[in-house]
C-alpha cells in the first residue's frame, strides 16, 4: 500500500499549479464579473497542450493515467471553476466520444483541433424535462436515406452557444427508453442547428451556458457516434467514473483555494487583540474541514487508482464525487463565516467561491440521485 | 594576517557612505584587536583620496591606467595582488552592483571566503556593532577582545527570515560585502596619521570592451544607497500620482522606488524597482505608499531601520512589517505628510 | 554554439524557516523550485536555440536534492540535465558550489554560460563571476539584453545607476537580471519529457574538486520581529502630524 504520489506526479502537480498560478490566477476575478469566455486566456492556456493530457501520445496526448487527470482537474480547479469547466468539458466529456467512435476524418476535423484549443467542444444531455433522468431524453433521431434528422432543444450545455461541435444525446424510439439512446456529432454551421437562450448563472461565471437547438438538423450516418445502435449509454458508461470523480476533484480545487483564504485570513485578522485563528472556535473549524479534505482525497484518489487498475469503481466513484463536493460545500461556507461580513463582500473571495461551488451539487450527478444510487446497490447486495 | 582593507568605492565626486560607515568599524574593530585599517582606493577614486585622511592608518592607491574607467578584469587583477601583498584578516566592501563584479572573483582567485548582503561585524564576543543589525545595539561598543579573536559577521538569508552569524577565524581570509547603512559612520573617532602608498605596477586589460554607458540621472544612482526609500505601490494607481512620491522623498533628501505591481504593469521602470527581483534596500527610514507587502516585496526592504506603511487597507501585510502604520488612501495622506515634511525640517 | 545555464534548485519564497531551539540549524520547509533568475536563464539560452540552434545544458550541484530544478529547465526545454549531486556539498561554502560547477562545465567546453544574477535564498550573488574566475572567462553580470555576434556577445546590463552595452568575446559567461528574457510556462510535452528525463548525475571525486572549508556558524537566529506596529489614527493632515512627530522624537529619523 502507498498512499503517496510518486515522484514524477508530484512534478507533474507541481508544474501545473505554478502554470495555474502564473497564467489563469491573475484573471479569476475578471472572469467571474465580466462573466465572458475569456477567449485570449483559452487560446493562451490551450497552447500547452493540456487538452489532450488523456489521450495517446499520436494525438498530441500524453496518454496520462486517471490519477494524473485529476491532479490536472484539482489544480485547475483551485482558480476559475467557470474555466476550469471550459477546459474540462474540451479535455473529457465533450471529446471521448468523438475519440472512441469517430472516424479518421472526423478524428482529423473535430477532436485533433478540439485538443490543441482550435475547436470548442461540448456534449448535450440535459433538456428541460430531463436531467438526471436520461431515459426521458425527448431529442429525437430520426433515421432517413443515408443518415438521421434531430430535433429538439438541449439545454444548460457548457460552453453550448461557443462549441464548434456537439455530441448530442438523441433517441431514435422514445417507446424503448434507454435502450434507444445514441450521441450524434453535430458541427457548428449544420443547417438546423443554432444557440439558443444563454443562461444566467449563480456562479461558474465566464463559461458559457445555454441551449442549443435542433431543427431537422441531418447528419451523415458516420455521425452515429458508436459501434451498435443503442448503446449510447453504455458508451457514456465507459467514462462515468471518470466524470464523477472529475468533478469531485475540482471540488477539491476549490475547496483547498478556499481553505487557504481561509488560513490566511485567521492568521492576519486581528480581533479582541489576538490574531482570529488563536480562538478555539476558529480552530476547530480549521481542524474539521482540514479533516474531511483529507478524507475526501483519499476518497478521490482512491477511486480514480481503482479505475487505473482497470477495475470499475461505481459504488467508489460515486461516493468520491458526492463527498469531496458535500466537503467543499462545506469548506465554503466556513471560509465565508471566517471572514465574517467580509465573506459578504465582493472584494474577497469567498463569495466567489460560494457561488462556484454550488454547481458542482448538480453536474456529474445530484447527491440525491448518487445517495439513491448508493442504497440500492448497498443494500441490494449486487455486488 | 591582520588589519582590515576597505574597498572605497565613490560615486562621482564623492565616496559612498557606506565607504565611511566601512572605515569606522574597520577603525573601532582594529582599535581592540590590533592591525591597520588600509584605505584601499583604485583608478578614478585615487583622486579623492584626500577625503579618507585621518579615517584610516593607511591609504593604498592603485593607480594603473587600466583601472580607470572601472573594468572588473583590471580591478579584480589589481585588488588580488594588493590583498595578496598585505594580507588583511578581512577586506570590506560596500554592496552594490561594482562589488558584486569583483567580491566573488577576487574570492575564487584567493581561495577566500565571501559573503554578500552582510549587516554587521564585530569581534567575536564583542557587542553587536551594526546599526542595521537585528540585535541593532549600542553603536561603538565593539572591542573588548584580544589580537587574533575571530570576527563575527552576519547577514539575512531566506529573504531575511533567519539571520546567521559566521565565525571568521583569525587565520582565514573574508571578502564581505556591506549592506548600506549598516553601521554609524560616527562610531570610532578618527583623527588617525594616514600615510598614502601609491602603487603603479601594471594589471591586465579588460577582456570586456566598453561599447556604451548610460548612466542615469541622479535619482537614478540613489535607491539602494538613499537614506530615506519612499515606495509606491498598487495603491498609487498610476504614474499621473507618482508626482506625490517624489514630492515626499524630495522633502525627506531620498529616492523613489516602485512596487513590482507598478513595474510588471508596466507604469515603472524595472531599475527602480524594490524587491526580490529587483533592488534590495536597507535605508535608515522605509515609507511604504499603498504598498500590500507581498513577500517579494519585503525581501528588499525588510533590514531597513524605520519602516512606515501607508495603506488603506488595515488587513495589508506590509503592516507587519513596518513599526508606523497609517490606514488611509495614500493619496491623500501622501500630500498631508509632505507638507509636515517641509515644515518640520525648513 | 553550446550554451550551459547554472540552476540551482531554492526553497519556496513562501516556505517556512525556523531556527532550531539552540540557534545552530536552521529548518526550512521542503517546498523547492528553480531560482527565480534561473529560470530567466534557462529562457535565455533556450532563446539561443531558437535562433542560433544552440545545444543546451544545465548545470546544477546540490547534496541529495536538485531534481525539482532540473526537471524544471528540462520542461521548459533544456535538453541535457546534469547535477553534481554530492552530500559534501550540503551547506558547502560558495567557492566549492563554483568549483563543482566549473569542473562539470569543463567536461565539455562552453561558448556561453549564462546564471541567475542571484538565488533567492541568500541572494548573494557569488556563484556566478566565482565560475568564470575559475574557467579564466569574461563575464558581465546583470544581463538585461543579449546579442550573438560572430565569436562575441554583445550585453545590456544594469549598472549601479544606469546601463551600460559591453563586448565579451566568447566564451564569456553573463549573470541574468530581471528584463534579459520572460520565462515560457512550460507546456505539457515538455512537463512530460521533464518527468521521464535521466538525469546524469556525477560527484566532487569524479570531477576531481577541492572542497573549500565551511565557514563555521556561530549561530542563526530569527528576525528579531519589529515591535508591534503603531498605528496612527485620524484624519490625513492629523495623522501625518503626529506620524511626523513620531518619526523625530520617538524613531529619532527625522
């Protein structure tokens, strides 16, 4: 048993907080109010090549290990989560599929250019009837000579009305449910497809969300994304994990740039005479949340080493994305009350990263659909 | 070996101060051990040499054509052969951009010892003799130990978390390097019979040819070796309020210096720039304008004497740093405090 | 044209010091990187390869640590790493850290060798111009500009007070200051190729290198902490008054 990174990793950590630090760092504050794609700092930061970390080393990858992604995700993580998001969604969701099922030419047009920054990618499962439940999916697929008509609306889609190409969840038979659900690749400039209504968000400000629509949208059969006919979700299923434990490692990120506030904070800030963090109730709270980020990363990172090994740590991954995401909810709000009436203000950052951490309780599954999940499979002993 | 050499170094017609502040602990060191303290003077300073009677026992000018103007090659030549010839326990220089040529050159020539940035010196046992040392005591009282005692020096390292005093035996040879201002140019009577030795023997050329120099006004010259520093940082805003910065430091006979905010954004010039990468300085009294006191920035100032720090934020850093806080918008404390200035000292 | 840029490998601005309990070590926390002048170096030379197809090396010396900095010049593009790695070196005197360095550098001849002005920890300054002393080369500290020419390089570099242009012949050796080059964030490539790298490694015996004596340490100390800070009160005109007040009678400034 090692717990510990191994020494390339930890350069690798290092390295990559340092680039964070230089480069994203001095523009979180700027994106947040501005709330715009900061596309200079995307070019910029896209350059280095990060995009395509997961991938093989033929595409420009560095065919990186699970563990190694998430110390990318938590280091980025720590400055903007609305960039973070961008970045991530180009890095993972937005791009597997066309990688796994793609063929060369669309390889060569979408997924080469998405991972050197040139194409803004996304994936479309939400509608406005359906979130979590995606065998309520209403985008239909309709098959015709040659390849397939979509319509529908597709919303709260990460970087939507900027993405040069989608992959989209559509259903070809709305009586089968899940058995009929596909991922389409739609490119920007299709006849019938368009950005709808971008969405005004609490936080996670600067990345651009929104809908996006399909109106008899046709695309060439080779845009099925999959070996067989509906098995989108079991496609989707090969990176679940993945996904889940993403996101709670950017809940990580977050959660350590709060804490660090935090400590900076109590050491400076002077009441009744005496730094804050020499009050027992002020500590207590550095002990708890100090308590449960260690708890939460070894969660994480656990999970993610397990699906290194190959294996498929559903129960693990899951546990992983609601815990580190519940810990920094926590963390937050502490921070927030460290601060007292300066965790109100726009001039610090707490505020911030309250609002940030928020969408992090929705996106790579709900609490409440994962806690469900979790019961069943705990108590339903399928393991 | 014995007795002390003091590099002094002149800018234009005048000697450093920390050429007299170098002469007066060589003299009050030298006083309770023994030795001579060798005024050493080479190529354009050899003309001021005057100014150095009676604050040494002896003045050594080198007078080779070579050295003047200043060539690091020529001098390190010069100063390897005089140093070999008299054999001092130690050769004091003051820090600056000159010193940082030759010092490590003249050590690896030698096989002697260097040391950059140091704030005091004294006789090993002795009281501490520098003013900006930490234990920054009673000036003058160094002495106290026989012939042949080792010297103590010290210096910040770790961007002056930790202070740490070296042990010189008195076999050794030291080359160190003296931040300004680190001791009293008052603290050992002079008066001392100076004779002057000029020595002519010939020294090697510089390898490095001079293609242009540009030497600033006298602004310019004056950060690192100011008395008073007053620095502007973020809370300055732009170069329309940098007027105000020098309105003070003209009141107050300092220089101005600028915080890397201002030089990375590109509102000041880099050379004037006080911090870990750019100037260290060590005056007697620091006045921080909107300055936050990252820790770059407190690298460079944080030997100086009296620290003030205007800020309008009291949570600012610098505040720990300095001994007089003002919480308030810089801009308009700064016009407040220079008329205060002017009518205090007319 | 082979250039070498000397790195050496300091602690964090922000790691913790502490002095032990009797004053004879100091603890310092294991946050390490590249000198920030160093890697003002490393862009430097890597500049030359760019536009003169330099061959690149780095050179560092250290006691059991170093990789960090390597790995670091190497991410950024420094093709060839090579530490003096030698337990003697561990709180060595400046002069043997140059001689080490000096020896590696001899093994096979440079055209340039560029430094750091300075490292952040004890900002001294030494290493540099010590190195080219020992190798008999010109050198011209605080490098702001740089210019290749047929068998010279032509410097910008700060002077106390101004700057001045200065011809080296080569082989020189230049210190850099802030303004000579802004360091690349190193892009993932390079960060991968900087996590597989070997490192050659060779030591103070191999390289024949004398070490100089230590110079003892009488003690280390914490900053002694400014008092407490006075904070003045009042309206602008009021507070400079009495801030002014303060600065003759009390301070004894003014």
């Amino acid at each position: 048993m090692d717990f510990r990174l191994t020494e390339e990793q930890e350069f690798f950590q290092r390295t990559v907080a340092d680039t964070v630090d230089r480069m994203i760092m001095p523009h979180v504050e700027h994106i947040d109010e501005s709330d715009e794609f900061p596309m200079e700092l995307w070019k910029e930061f896209t350059s280095l090549g990060y995009l395509g970390l997961r991938y093989p080393e033929e595409l420009g990858g560095m065919a990186a290990d699970t563990v190694t992604s998430m110390i990318f995700y938590e280091e980025l993580s720590r400055a903007s989560i609305g960039f973070a998001q961008s970045v991530i969604m180009n890095m993972l969701m937005g791009t597997h599929l066309v990688y796994r099922w793609g063929s060369d030419e669309i390889k060569e047009r979408c997924l080469l250019p998405a991972l050197r920054g040139e194409k803004i990618a996304t994936v479309c499962f939400t509608e406005d009837q359906s979130g979590s439940d995606l065998a309520g999916t209403r985008t239909s697929a309709k098959k015709v000579d040659g390849g397939w008509v979509l319509n529908g609306t597709k919303n709260w889609i990460t970087n939507g009305p900027l993405a040069d190409f989608a992959t989209v969840l559509a259903t070809t038979d709305p009586s089968k449910g899940m058995k009929a659900l596909n991922f389409f690749l739609v490119e920007k400039g299709t006849p019938g497809f368009s950005a709808g209504q971008v969405l005004h968000k609490l936080g996670c400000r600067g990345t651009v969300t929104g809908e996006l629509v399909f109106e008899d949208v046709f695309v060439p059969d080779e845009n099925l994304l999959g070996a067989e006919e509906g098995k989108g979700v079991v496609y989707l299923g090969e990176i679940l994990n993945e996904i889940r434990c993403m996101t709670g490692a950017m809940g990580m990120g977050l959660a350590r740039t709060a804490f660090d506030d935090g400590l900076d904070y109590a050491r400076k800030r002077v009441a009744f005479g005496k730094t804050i963090g020499e009050f027992q109730l002020i500590r207590s709270k550095f002990a708890e949340m100090a308590t449960e980020m260690e708890a939460a990363r070894l969660l994480l990172y656990k999970a993610a080493w397990m699906i290194d090994q190959g294996e498929q740590p559903k129960l693990e991954a899951a546990m992983a994305k609601m815990f580190c995401v519940e810990t920094c909810c926590k963390v937050v709000d502490e921070v927030t009350r460290i601060y007292g009436a300066n965790g109100f203000a726009h001039e610090y950052g707490p505020q911030r990263y309250f609002r940030d951490a928020r969408f992090l309780l929705y996106g790579g599954g709900t609490h409440e659909i994962l806690k469900n999940f979790l019961g069943k499979e705990i108590l339903g002993g399928k393991r | 070996m014995s007795g002390l050499y003091v590099i002094c170094e002149a800018r234009g017609e005048e000697f450093r101060p920390a050429t007299y502040e170098l002469l007066a602990v060589a003299r009050a060191i030298t006083a309770a051990t023994d030795g001579e303290v060798t005024a050493v003077v080479a190529g354009p300073e050899v003309a001021l040499k005057s100014k150095l009677e009676g604050l040494a026992h002896r003045v050594l000018a080198l007078t080779a054509p070579e050295l003047t103007p200043f060539s690091a090659d020529s001098w390190v030549d010069a100063l390897a052969t005089a140093i070999e010839a008299g054999s001092p326990r130690a050769v004091l220089f003051g820090e600056g951009g000159r010193t940082r040529e030759v010092m490590p050159r003249l050590a690896a020539r030698l096989g002697a010892w260097a040391l950059s940035n140091c704030v005091d010196l004294r006789v090993s046992g002795a009281a501490a003799a520098g003013a900006g040392s930490v234990e920054a005591g009673d000036s003058g009282a160094t002495g106290g130990a026989a012939d042949g005692a080792a010297l103590e020096v010290s210096r910040p390292v770790y961007g002056g978390k930790a202070y740490v005093t070296n042990l010189v035996p008195a076999d050794g040879l030291l080359l160190a390097a003296f931040r300004p201002h680190s001791f009293d140019a008052g603290m050992a009577p002079a008066g001392l019979t100076t004779a002057v030795e000029e020595v002519a023997a010939p020294v090697a050329a510089s390898r490095v040819e001079l293609v242009e120099r540009r030497e600033g006004g006298p602004r310019k010259a004056d950060l690192t070796e100011a008395a008073v520093v007053v620095t502007g940082g973020r809370g300055m805003k732009g170069p329309e309020n940098f007027g105000l910065l020098e309105d003070l430091a003209a009141a107050l006979e300092g220089a101005v210096g600028y915080s890397r905010a201002l030089v990375d954004a590109g509102l000041a010039e880099h050379a004037f720039q006080v911090g870990k990468s750019g100037k260290t300085v060590s005056p007697t009294l620091y006045i921080a304008c909107g300055v936050s006191g990252a820790i770059h920035h407190i690298m460079g100032m944080d030997t100086a004497k009296v620290v003030v720090a205007i800020n309008i934020d009291p949570t600012a850093p610098i505040f720990e740093y300095a001994d007089y806080g003002v919480v308030g918008d810089v801009l308009q404390v700064l016009p407040a405090l220079t008329e205060q200035v002017r009518a205090a000292t007319s | 044209m082979r250039v070498v840029v000397l790195v050496k490998e300091v602690p964090d601005l922000e790691a913790a010091v502490k002095v032990t309990g009797d004053g004879s070590g100091l603890e310092v926390e294991k946050r390490r990187g590249l000198n920030f002048f160093d890697e003002i170096a490393v862009e430097a030379a890597l500049k030359l390869k760019e536009s003169h197809g330099a061959v690149t090396t780095a050179v560092g010396a250290s006691a059991g640590a170093g990789v960090e900095a390597m790995r670091r010049a190497v991410a950024m593009g420094i093709e060839t790493p090579l530490l003096v790695d030698d337990p003697a070196l561990d709180g060595a005197d400046s002069l043997t850290v140059a001689r080490a360095l000096a020896a590696a550098i001899a093994l096979e001849p440079a055209d340039l060798v560029i430094a750091g002005k300075q490292a952040t920890d004890d900002e001294a300054g030494l290493v540099g111009p010590m190195v080219a002393e020992i190798l008999g080369l010109p050198c011209a500290t605080r490098a702001i500009g740089l210019e290749v020419e047929d068998g010279f390089v032509l410097v910008t570099r700060e002077i106390d007070g101004g700057e001045e242009v200065v011809r080296l012949p080569l082989p020189a050796l230049i210190t850099a200051e802030k303004g000579l080059a802004e360091p690349r964030v190193p892009g993932m490539a390079g960060t991968m190729k900087a996590m597989k790298v070997q490192i050659e490694r060779t030591d103070l015996a191999t390289l024949g290198v004398q070490a100089h004596p230590v110079l003892p340490v009488a003690a280390y100390r914490t900053v002694g902490k400014r008092p407490p800070v006075k904070m003045i009160e009042g309206e602008p005109a009021d507070a400079a008054a009495e801030l002014v007040r303060l600065l003759r009678q009390e301070a004894k400034v003014l």
